[in-house]
C-alpha cells in the first residue's frame, strides 16, 4: 500500500487483514477494491473521482451487490465519518446504494425489511431438487413447441446456489451498513451540509434502527438551515415512521408544508403520504404533490440537490401521489396525468407507472377492457401515453411498464386502440 497521512490510516485500519482475493465482485477477485478504497482518501480529486466510479461498476455492478461488497462497507463508514478526508458526502451516498441498490424500487413505501429477510429465509428452506422436479413438470405441461422451448429456457436459468449467493449479498451489505449507523448518526450535525444530507439519506432505510435515529433526525428539524439538507431530513423522518408514531410524526411536520421553501414543502409532503396524512388535512398535501407533478409549480433547484429517487422529484411526487389515490383519486390522476404529458424518456417511467396504477389499480395481463367502455379520465391517460414520442417509447422500459397493464404496445398499437391517426 503506498503511503498515507494518519488520518487515511486510521481510516484504512484493518484493510490489509482481509483476504480480498478471496472475496469476488462483478468482475471476478476483488483484490482491486483496497487499492480503490485507499484511492478514496488521496488528495488527488481525479483520483478519487476514478475510484468512485470503479466502485460503482464492481461492488455494485447495476445495481448488484457481491460477496465483497459487505467487506468493504466498514472502511467506506470509517471515511465518511472522518472529517480530515475529502468527498465524504459520495461515500455516504456509494453507502446507501451498497445498502438498497436504486432506491426507487424501494419508493414510496420505505425498505420493507421484515419481507426482505423472510424473502432471504424462504430461499435458504428451499429444496433445490424439489424446485427442479417442479420446473421439469412445468415443462411438460407446455401447450406447444414455443412454450416449452421458452419454460425450458426459464428452467436451466435456474440456479438455486447462486440465487442464495446474490440473497445474501444484498442483505449482507445491508446489514453491514446497519451496523455502521453509531458511526453515522452524528453526521447528522456536520458542518458540511453535503455530509449532513448523505448522512440522513442512508439513515432513512433502516426502519430496524428507528428507535436511534428517529430522534436525532427530528432533532435536525429545528436546527438545520440549509433547505436540501432539512427536505432529506423530513423525507427520512416520513420513511421511518410506522403506523404508531404516524398521526404524532404528521403533526410534528405540519408546520413545515405550509412554510418555508418549495423544497422543504414538498419534502413534508411527501413524508406526510408515506404517513397516511394523518394529523394534517391531507388535502393539503395532495395539492402539494400535485402542483409538482402536473408542472403547477415547476421544480426549484434545490429539489435536485435531494439524493431520493436521483433528484427526479416529479417521479417521487407521481408515486407518492399513488398512496393518496383513495383519499383523492381523480385529483391524483389528473395531476399524475398532466405530469405525464410534459415528460419524456427515462424521467416518463416512473410517473406512466404512477398514472396506471391510479387509473387501473394493481397490473395484472388481463388489461383494461375495450377503450370506449373506460371512464374519460381512464380514456385521457390512455390518449397522453400513445402521445408520447417515438423517442420515449423506443426504450424497453416503457413498453414494459405500459405491457404490464394489460395495454396493447407497440406505440402504433396503442394509438390504434386509442383511435388516434397513424403517424
């Protein structure tokens, strides 16, 4: 290891103890990754900008996470919470991915941790063979050549010891990042406003540790001026709450969506749908979320500086919208919708994703119905997702999240179903 100052070292304490050979990442060995962490504390930026980068592409390649990915989280907690070392506002934030991979998938409801460790459990319990034998019988039962070649194909992807491994990858890193929460929580008060908004990011996955970081976090919110720093906060404190703490949470962040910035607004409301809006009229916070989503009120720069949902606040918002269709469901579509028509490719996902559960509930293959028989608001939405350019509908995705409605794809099927002219 080349030479470092004394703070890198205390930082890096134990890294050579490892036997990261042993250990495998995205692209094999993973004796790479001491060398990358050590780069992370060099004064040299370029250096550490490449280290980061090849973090993300092997302990945590698309989102997957390695038998290595655990061992390096304690080194990665030590720099973030040492204020002599540089960019520690991205360890925080390569802390969070390790721990939950892209948080959307986990939006708008929180980590559901209890069914992520049974999930894990159910797979240890399992018969490889028996699980086999059924994939064998499944085959048998195709109804022609197609299918079965394409059944065949899902049973010899199946591979019951690495599916284990990748389980218990993820919860492995998750739970390492769990125990570095002692070390993160006083962060929360750091004088960097960087650090202090990565530090209530990553604490807002761990529901399981609510009973430590709840407090501080609501602590912050009479203390913390720096608006993006404070909307993380009010974000995390809706994330960890339960059906317990919710009406007494919601009444401790009314204050804040009828004041304040636009940031700070949205971020209590968003924290008061994940609550139920209890406590508040929840009225009040649907028409917040819908002003954004439908463009009322365009996105202010702060909104981007919140590392939730990548910044993309007109998706969070969509989603968010969705735990209030009940309560508000032609407001929520509506909105959901007008949002809809003024976004395009990859930032269209989430919010057509959000329309469709409003307007047609859970997905399911069986769709809709014939389009003269669905409401006008069922009917619009149907008209703005054929509407979107080629462009946006050219990405899988998309076609995937329309798909999984039970709608007709491609574009051109759409339109036809929607009686709009070819194009």
């Amino acid at each position: 290891m080349t030479e470092i100052n004394a703070p890198v070292t205390a930082a890096l304490s134990g890294l050579d103890t490892v036997d990261w050979s042993a250990l495998t990442h995205a692209y094999g060995p993973a004796d790479d990754v001491p060398g990358l962490l050590g780069a992370l504390c060099s004064p040299d930026e370029e250096r550490r900008r490449n280290a980061l980068y090849e973090l993300y592409g092997n302990i945590f390649h698309q989102g997957s996470r390695y038998p290595a990915t655990a061992a390096a989280v304690p080194f990665l907690v030590r720099m973030a919470a040492d204020p002599q070392l540089p960019d520690r506002a991205g360890c925080l934030q390569l802390l969070a991915a390790l721990a939950i991979g892209y948080d959307e998938a986990h939006l708008p409801g929180g980590i559901a941790i209890t069914e992520w460790r049974s999930a894990v459990e159910e797979v240890r319990a399992q018969d490889p063979e028996a699980i086999r034998a059924e994939y064998d019988a499944w085959v048998e039962a195709a109804s022609d050549d197609k299918e079965r070649r394409m059944r065949e194909f899902r049973r010899d992807m199946y591979d019951h010891d690495r599916q284990l491994e990748a389980l218990a990858a993820e919860l492995g890193a998750y739970d390492a990042v769990r125990a570095g929460i002692p070390a993160l929580l006083p962060l929360l008060g750091d004088t960097d406003a960087a650090v202090r908004t990565g530090a209530a990011y990553v604490l807002a996955w761990f529901p399981e540790a609510a009973g430590e970081s709840l407090p501080r976090l609501l602590a912050r919110l009479d203390e913390e001026c720096e608006p993006a720093a404070l909307a993380t906060a009010l974000v995390a404190v809706g994330l960890l709450g339960d059906d317990g703490s919710g009406p007494e949470l919601a009444l401790r962040l009314r204050p804040f969506l009828i004041t304040g910035e636009p940031v700070v607004r949205w971020a209590a409301a968003t924290a008061l749908a994940r609550l139920g809006g209890m406590g508040v009229e929840p009225a009040v916070t649907a028409d917040v979320l819908a002003a954004l989503v439908s463009g009322a009120e365009e996105p202010g720069p702060d909104e981007s500086r919140v590392p939730f949902h990548e910044g993309d606040v007109r998706g969070y918002s969509a989603a968010s919208l969705t735990l209030l269709g009940d309560r508000y469901p032609r407001k929520a579509l509506d909105a959901v919708t007008d949002g809809l028509a003024v976004t395009t490719g990859p930032a269209s996902f989430p919010v057509a994703a959000a329309a469709l559960r409003l307007a047609f509930g859970e997905p399911g293959p069986q769709g809709p119905g014939a389009f003269a028989e669905l409401t006008e608001a069922q009917r619009r939405l149907v008209r703005v997702l054929a509407e979107r350019d080629k462009a946006t509908w050219q990405w899988a995705n998309f076609c995937g999240i329309v798909r999984s409605w039970g709608l007709p794809t491609p574009r051109d099927a759409l339109r036809a179903y929607a009686g709009l002219p070819e194009e």
